[in-house]
C-alpha cells in the first residue's frame, strides 16, 4: 500500500495459531516476545488454528503494544495446518466469511480496529497463482470490509491483476456473491500490500521456490541476512538463476512457528535500527 524508502518498512508476523484444541504453549511464548518487535500482526481465526480465547488474547496484546491488527483466514483444514486446498463453492464462502465474523466479533467487543486481511497456507498460495482465485477472494475481501487493507504475495497473480475491474464474482455455482453496492472499479493498489519473505527463496518469475524443494527455506543467517537487505534497502531478490531482480516490498513476513523465530525477529529489529528503518504499518 505504501511505497517502501530507506526510512520505513511494515513487518508483519503470523500469530494466534493455538486454540483450546491445540494451547501449544510454545507458540505462545514465541509470539508474547515476537510482538513486540513487529508493526502488524496475522491472527488465526478459526480456519487451521485459533478461536474467540486465542483471538481475544493476541488482539489484546496487540493493541497494548499499538501493532496493527490482521486476520488470518484459511481453508478449513485442522489436521493439515491450512495447507489443504478445497475447491471454490458456496460452502468455502460461507466458511471463510464464518472466520472473518469471528475476528471482527472479537476485535469490537475489544474496540479496537481490523487493519487487514492475509490469508493462510494453501488459500495464500492459491492466490498467488491463479489470477480467477485472486480475483474471487479480492472482491469477497473487499465485500466483508470496503476498508480493509489486503496482504499478499508481491508479483503474483494477486498483484498482476491490480487495477482490473472486479464488479462481480462467481462462487462457482453460477450466483454472484458479495458485491452489494461496493464499488471496486477504483484503485485497488491503495489497499494492497506487497509482501515479501527474507527466509525463503525466489524462482526467476518471482514465484517462492517450493517447500518441498532442499533450500527452498534460508537456514543460514549470512544468507537470510544479506536477502533481508537486499529486500529492504534495494527492493531487489537475488533468484535461483543468479539473477537479482526487483520487485515491490511494502510488507515483510515473519512466521511464529519456527523455533528459532525470535532470534530472526531480533535479528531483523536490529539491522532495522542500524538501517535507519523506521518500522511501521502499512
């Protein structure tokens, strides 16, 4: 949404992703000493992890601390941690509105304010590739909150498709859904964040390499820290082929779940601070 200079950057981080289910008290502490080191926050509400208790205490410490908050909607997919996809219908619809409502319930018994919205696992990455996924989820977005900012993957297909006239949308069954009166003729790049990973790697058409792939996670600090400059400062990624290129960074990602995820986000705050980088949200 912002354009990125040498003075400020948005970090954003995936938390909230316990429940009663699943207290996961590890993932607790990570995130208490994560937050404060970030500007906005993704919290799981209800999709792969998270619910009212979950939501409820992260937004808390959200708003203590002045970190902008997110929800992080997914595919209804517990066992597979989201990263099960699901074919587009009605019910998806009606399920993923289920756990945008859950979010917003919470956050106004709080007073306090969504910021935006960044989908999880395979509903992110399905996204970032399929420009008729992208389309769809943008206006069903934009549907729930004509004000809510929208995080996703910079030079996918979510990107690529900024600026086109998205009126109306198909669930798949022939019906329009959620367009109501909003308008989405207008310019859809001011509600759009770029986000990019310092600890994964680029392919050359700016896709992330593929999990399933050896080194497609950065492991190495030199390398994670040189990839977080570069990302940063230059608005460039050095790709597989040994090419850098440039691409847009409004937002940078900082997953929770690894263990060592906050030496990462010290890491990172401190080459911020020895940057002059003021972070902040989008």
């Amino acid at each position: 949404m912002n354009q990125l200079n040498s003075l400020f950057i948005d970090l954003n981080c995936d938390l909230g992703e316990w429940d009663a289910k699943d207290p996961n008290p590890d993932q607790q502490q990570r995130d208490r000493l994560i937050m404060p080191l970030v500007s906005s926050v993704n919290i799981a509400c209800g999709g792969h992890r998270g619910d009212a208790d979950s939501l409820r205490s992260t937004m808390e410490q959200a708003a203590v601390l002045g970190v902008a908050i997110g929800l992080h909607p997914s595919f209804p997919d517990r066992d597979g941690f989201g990263r099960v996809g699901h074919p587009w219908s009605e019910d998806l619809v009606e399920e993923l509105w289920r756990q945008l409502d859950l979010g917003r319930q919470v956050a106004q018994e709080l007073g306090v304010t969504i910021h935006h919205i960044k989908p999880h696992g395979a509903l992110y990455n399905i996204a970032a590739r399929d420009l008729e996924w992208a389309e769809r989820l943008w206006v069903l977005w934009r549907s729930w909150d004509k004000q809510v900012l929208v995080y996703g993957l910079s030079a996918s297909e979510v990107s690529k498709g900024l600026g086109m006239n998205l009126v109306h949308v198909d669930r798949g069954d022939g019906v329009e859904f959620g367009v109501g009166d909003v308008d989405f003729r207008g310019d859809i790049r001011s509600s759009y964040c770029a986000e990019v990973f310092a600890d994964r790697t680029y392919e050359p058409d700016l896709s992330l390499c593929s999990r399933s792939l050896d080194g497609a996670v950065i492991s190495d600090m030199d390398a994670f820290e040189a990839q977080f400059k570069d990302l940063v400062l230059y608005r460039r990624v050095l790709c597989t082929d040994g090419v850098y290129r440039g691409l847009d960074v409004d937002t940078i990602c900082l997953h929770s779940d690894t263990p060592d995820s906050v030496e990462l986000a010290q890491l990172m705050a401190a080459k911020l601070c020895e940057w002059n980088v003021e972070v902040r949200p989008c």
